[in-house]
C-alpha cells in the first residue's frame, strides 16, 4: 500500500515497503510544516504516471489532490470539497477515507429504479445508472446536477 513517510523532516513517498522520492514543490523537497497551518499532507498512492498527494485543509472541509510525475515532482492539482463525489471516488485509489466520513469511496443510494435504469445519488452528485452501475451524470445546461442545486429557497 503506498504510504507517505517522513525521513529527517522530508516527505517521501513510498510503496510496497520500498522508499520512493521525495515530494518535491518547484525543484525542492517539501519538509514538515511547509505549507503549515493551512495543508497537511494526509496520503499518498501510486498512479500509471507518476503519484497522488492528499491534503486536507485545516480551516475547511477541504481537500487538495497534488498530481506529481514519477519523480515526485508537483505537476498540478484539484481542489475538491469534502462531500465532492469525485474526491469520494477517488478515496478507493488512496484506500483510505480522506473526508471523515466514515467510509471509503462515494456514499450512494438509489433514489428511483425502473426497468434497467435507476436514478442514484453518489456523494453530491446523480446519475443515471444501468445494470452494471455505470451510466452518465444527471445534466443542466450542460453542467452536472449536485445536490440542494434546486431546492426551494424561502418560503
């Protein structure tokens, strides 16, 4: 299982017990408490190009996804917040629960099904699911529906 490991102040990374590089920012190895008290990195995994990083960010119900290349070097990253479906899903790469809420991977239910399609809530977001669980996001104007969107406001 990649982990993210510490070594003289130093973030490295690693997996299957074997110390990978270091997390690197613009050339320099990231060290304990850089980007402190606002992100702290919260784990790690291994991907076909390179590496993923966590952070949480300690004022909000916020998190940060560093991509990095295979040198551990950061290349880009997304902002998601907590109840996101797609940091949720992402949970299952890094096999660890990274929002606290309980369960690793989005949160679904099946709101409405009949025939072979079902209407499912995952995280914050619907879908349109066939029998294999797969089918596209629930749309308007072309940006996918989230939870609360409609909602009646006042009274």
């Amino acid at each position: 299982m990649p982990s993210l490991i510490v070594i003289a102040n130093t973030y490295y990374l690693s997996s299957n017990g074997q110390t990978g590089p270091a997390l690197k920012f613009q050339g320099s190895p990231v060290v304990v408490g850089q980007f402190s008290p606002w992100w702290t990195p919260i784990g790690s995994m291994m991907t076909a190009s390179g590496y993923e990083v966590a952070w949480k960010y300690s004022q909000s119900d916020l998190y940060g996804i560093w991509q990095l290349d295979s040198t551990g070097e950061y290349t880009s990253y997304d902002i998601f917040a907590g109840d996101d479906c797609h940091l949720q899903v992402r949970e299952t790469g890094f096999q660890q629960d990274i929002n606290g809420d309980g369960q690793i991977g989005p949160i679904t239910s099946v709101i409405e099904l009949y025939g072979a399609t079902s209407l499912t809530a995952v995280a914050d977001e619907y879908f349109l699911y066939d029998t294999n669980k797969a089918g596209p996001a629930l749309k308007y104007k072309g940006a996918d529906i989230v939870v609360g969107q409609f909602a009646r406001l006042g009274n």
